[in-house]
C-alpha cells in the first residue's frame, strides 16, 4: 500500500494502473466497519482501491467540530493497509485548497432539506470536495455509506450534473450490535448519552418493522419512529422523504422512501436513516 500526500505523486501512481478498474471511498478518517464495508465493496468490484483521508474544513459550519473531529492517521492506515487498499490519499489542507481558492460546486433543491435546512453550506462543501477527489482521482466507482443519505443523492445528483463518468455506489448502513449507526462521531458520546443514542435507530428499525408486514401510511410510519425518540436531547427532524426527490412523502406509500432522523444526544449530532421500498 501506498501513502501519498500529493495530488502529482497520485496522478504518477495513478498512470501506471488507468487500464484497470480504480474504486474510490472518500473519508474523513477515524475509519470504522462501516468504511470498510465501503472498501470491501471497492475491492469486490474493482482491481485498484483508493481511500481519501481529508477532513474537510468547508463542509463544517462556524459552530461545528472541525478541530475536535478525531483523527488517528495511523491507525487508519493500518486499517486500509489489512482491507487490501492500494493508495491511502491523505493530502494537506493546502493541496486541496490552495490561496485564493474561490471556486465551489453549489448543489441544488437536494441540499436544502433535511440536514442541509439545519447545516447550511454543508453540501456546498462536501459537493465541492468530493468533485475535487474525484478529479484527482479519476475512478470508475466511487462508494459512500447510506447512513449519509443525502449525500449520496447529493452526489449521485452532482456526478450527472456534472457529466462526471463515475458510478456511485451506495452501500448499505454499518450498524454497532446493539444497532446504532456506525459513525465516527458516536466516539463523542459518554456511556448514558450512548445507551439514549440508541432510541433513534430503535424508532427507525421499528418503523421499518411495520412497514415490513404491511404498513403504508407515511404518516403512521412517522409515528412509530417518533414514539421512540423521546430519550434524544434535540430532534432536529424525522421525515419520511421520497428517496429520489427527498421531497415529503405523504398518504400511502407507492415510491421507495427514506425515513430520516437527525437529533441531538447530549452535544453530539447523530444521523441515520431507513429506506422503505415498496
Ligand atoms: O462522508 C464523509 O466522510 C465526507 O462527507 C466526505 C464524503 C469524505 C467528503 O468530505
């Protein structure tokens, strides 16, 4: 495996191998199963897998944890190292955003609700860096976690925009035994805030439940995943979205929907979700 900090030294390791299928999985580090679960499903479908490590400033608001996000470089590479990555791009702050970097991909109506309504410029960022990597990087599939649903929308939506000639590949949520969505966050979170973490994806998996034996009211599936909520310290939403549009779905469900939940437990921000297919 290699390791390498520059957009020249990948594009020369990258020459050598443009024959061949290159799978990406972008990351923010402190990698988890859930990541690689995205780099068994790299190297499942390509001959050459390349992780990004970047923890990308402008993805985070003014208030948010981009100097507490927890980093463990070497313990990442290690675990790239043993999953059979061949690269591990792990640049610096200024090789991905030089002085005077000014230019930005602006996602659209994908963005704006959901976790974009509550971290505004939060897709600009991600938008933005992802197509970055992907340039650099130049993969046939790139893969990401449907524990960040809207991101891959907003990213499956980019690369068409775009005409980026990248597949996305979504794979599904990495979940802890006890059933909390694997996140690098849930490091944030003390023994109580953690056992009360789990009352989202109970309400999620329970919603998921009844839909499973016959439920299709959007408004009913709601309730039962609300039901459950009660330990967060801040819901921020919990909407059932068309998983295409992410627009609200109401009545009875006819499309495949995503159940979304973003809340609060103590100061930590959770995510996850639930895809419903009819
Ligand atoms: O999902 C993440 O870890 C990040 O949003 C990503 C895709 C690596 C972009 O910084």
């Amino acid at each position: 495996m290699q390791t390498i900090t520059t957009v020249a030294e990948l594009r020369g390791a990258l020459a050598n191998v443009r024959d061949k299928r290159v799978g990406f999985v972008p990351t923010m580090g402190y990698l988890h199963d859930g990541h690689l679960a995205l780099v068994e499903a790299s190297r499942a479908q390509c001959d050459v897998t390349v992780v990004s490590i970047f923890v990308n400033p402008t993805q985070f608001g003014p208030t948010e944890d981009l100097s507490t996000y927890p980093r463990d470089f070497l313990r990442d590479e290690k675990l790239c190292r043993d999953a059979g990555v061949a690269i591990v791009f792990a640049p610096e702050e200024r090789e991905i955003y030089p002085a005077q970097f000014e230019t930005f991909v602006e996602p659209g109506e994908l963005a704006k609700s959901l976790c974009g309504a509550f971290r505004p410029g939060h897709f600009r960022g991600v938008a933005t860096v992802v197509c970055k990597l992907f340039n650099m990087v130049r993969p046939d599939i790139a893969f990401f976690g449907q524990k960040d649903f809207q991101q891959c929308a907003v990213v499956r939506r980019m690369a068409l925009d775009l005409n980026l000639p990248i597949e996305i590949v979504t794979v599904p949520t990495v979940r802890e035994p006890d059933r909390l969505a694997m996140s690098s966050r849930n490091r944030y979170l003390n023994k109580e805030e953690r056992r009360r973490a789990l009352s989202i994806s109970r309400g999620l998996l329970a919603a998921e439940a009844e839909f499973r034996v016959g439920e299709r009211n959007c408004e009913k599936l709601i309730a039962i995943a609300r039901q459950h909520l009660d330990e967060v310290d801040r819901l921020q939403y919990l909407e059932l979205v068309d998983a295409d549009t992410l627009e609200p779905a109401s009545g009875p469900l006819s499309h495949p929907a995503a159940l979304c939940a973003a809340a609060y437990v103590g100061s930590t921000r959770l995510i996850d979700n639930v895809i419903l297919k009819p």
